[in-house]
C-alpha cells in the first residue's frame, strides 16, 4: 500500500497542474465506487433534498437509468432546477450520470433509499446540524471550555462474544438477556434471532416513550425501566450508553446493575474507546458530534470510570 501511494504522489507531482486534478478526479472516482455509505461524509444539503422528492427510491425502484423529465413528472420538480441538482448529487458519487440528463443508482443511492437511512440523514441534518454551526461561536462565547456536567452494518459484540461458552444455568423463566437502555429494541432482536435456541426471555428496557416506539418481536419483551435504577438477568447489555454520561452518573448506572446481579451474571459494555493516538476520522468525528449535539464524549483507552 505504501509502496502504490508513493508511485500516486510521484505521478502528481512529476506533472502539471492538469494532470494532477486528473489524479485527484481518478482516486475520487476509485474512493466513489469502493466507499460505503458510513466511509463517508456526503453533502447533507443535497442529500436533504433528495429525501424529500424520494429521489434515491425512485432510481432504486427503476430497472433503467431515469431521465430528468421523467424524475420531474415523478417528483413535480422543475426539471431545470431537477437537473442541477442531480449533477450535483452525481458530481460526489452519491448517483450516477449514464448519459445526458439521464441518471441512475450506485452502490451509494441503493443504501440511502430506504427509510430507515434516511431518517439518519434527516435527524443529522435537522437535528445536529444546526448545533455543528453554532459550534464555533458557542465555543468562543465560553472561552473554549468543555462542557462535563451532561454527557448500519458494524460490529457489535455479538461478533466478538462468546455467549454460547457463557450460557449456562438457563431456565425458561430467567432473564436470558436485558439490553440496559435499549431504546427500540434493535440489539435484543438481534440477540434473539443469533441465539433462537437459548431458554430465557429476552429482554429490552428503556422509558415508557421510548418504548412506545419499540420494534415489536415475538421473542423479545419491553420493561419500562430508569436507567438509574436496579436491573435484573443473566447478561446484561448497555450498549453506547455510557458515552452519553458524566463518570458518576456511568458508577449510578454499574453499581445499580452489579447489585441485582447473580453469581454468574455477566455485564457486556458494547461501546466506542478512541485510541489515545492516531485515531480514524470517523470515530474522531462522532467525539465532536457527541459533544456538540449531546455534551457528551466518547472516551480514550486512558479514561475509566472510577469507583
């Protein structure tokens, strides 16, 4: 790898000014048809747009790239502005232009079209985008000073852990698993769907208006249960819940765990640690996003929860 990114930066340098946007425009293009929809930070604006005229979904839904007048009719979109915009969203990737004012998907629209994307980049753009620009006067009005008094397909610890090595002394009645905090319920579900077999309930507390959004599963229950107060079960799971607390409320939300714990309980803490040097541009990202949004951070491998 190092050896093929001295050979770009060779061919970059070694030419003019044209032939180096032709490097950039070739490895933009190269990042474009590898890159997922979660490796990159696309442009909100246009993605906001999009949203609302179902733009993604009508090019996913069609066998055959669309022409403008063709999405026009679809959305009621001024055609003119229509194909502006669709350069536009073509010009980083996120479509792609197959001829003339004539558009289709790529592996970037096909992701972004269902609903459940979607509402992301809304709450992104509605909700924390306006918190992002207001960041830089916040933070001189208060003479930079942090804040501490609150706080789709990656990786989770079911990947990782071996809950089968650690299922033992089940019962039918017993709380297999309680997903601390589990707000809609998506990692009980998964827990029950990985591990149909294992006897116990399964588990998702949270809220009362939280879990009157909660996505019903005939093998999970919802509780509605304070965070700050005891719990009860075999495993308990409390995943990104800790990054949005202060350290003593973290040691409120422990302590009331381990004292309802059995001998054989387990506490599975499913989060985000940063590296204490050279961490990626996404996780560094989602610590400002954390602070910004919510007052809250993502801790380093140097931070514990003391007590």
């Amino acid at each position: 790898m190092e050896a093929l990114f001295q050979q770009v930066r060779s061919l970059a340098q070694s030419g003019d000014e044209e032939q180096r946007k032709d490097v950039l425009d070739s490895l933009q293009r190269l990042r474009n048809s590898i890159e997922k929809p979660d490796d990159t930070s696309l442009q909100m604006a246009a993605l906001r747009v999009e949203i609302d005229l179902s733009l993604f979904s009508s090019l996913a839904e069609s066998e055959k790239p669309l022409a403008v007048g063709e999405l026009s009719d679809k959305t009621g979109a001024d055609p003119i502005f229509l194909g502006r915009m669709l350069r536009y969203l073509a010009s980083f990737g996120a479509i792609k232009e197959a001829d003339k004012d004539t558009f289709t998907s790529t592996n970037i629209s096909s992701t972004i079209a269902p609903s459940g994307f979607q509402a992301a980049i809304c709450h992104y753009f509605d909700t924390m985008n306006p918190a992002i620009q207001s960041l830089p006067s916040f933070l001189k009005e208060t003479n930079y000073e942090y804040l501490t008094t609150n706080c789709a397909g990656m990786p989770t610890f079911l990947d990782a852990y071996p809950v089968r090595e650690h299922a033992t002394a089940l019962h039918p009645e017993r709380v297999l698993f309680v997903d601390v905090g589990g707000c809609f319920g998506q990692q009980a579900i998964a827990f029950r769907n990985r591990y149909p077999d294992l006897a116990g309930r399964v588990v998702v507390q949270d809220l009362a208006p939280t879990l009157q959004h909660a996505i019903q599963h005939a093998g999970v229950e919802t509780m509605e249960q304070d965070l700050f107060q005891p719990q009860g079960a075999k495993f308990y799971s409390s995943g990104n819940i800790f990054h949005d607390w202060p350290d003593d409320k973290a040691r409120i939300i422990l302590q009331n765990t381990i004292e309802a714990m059995a001998e054989d309980s387990i506490i599975l803490v499913d989060d985000t640690v940063l590296p204490n040097a050279g961490v990626h541009w996404q996780a560094a990202q989602l610590d400002i996003l954390m602070m910004t949004t919510l007052a809250a951070r993502k801790r380093t491998s140097c931070c514990r929860v003391p007590g």
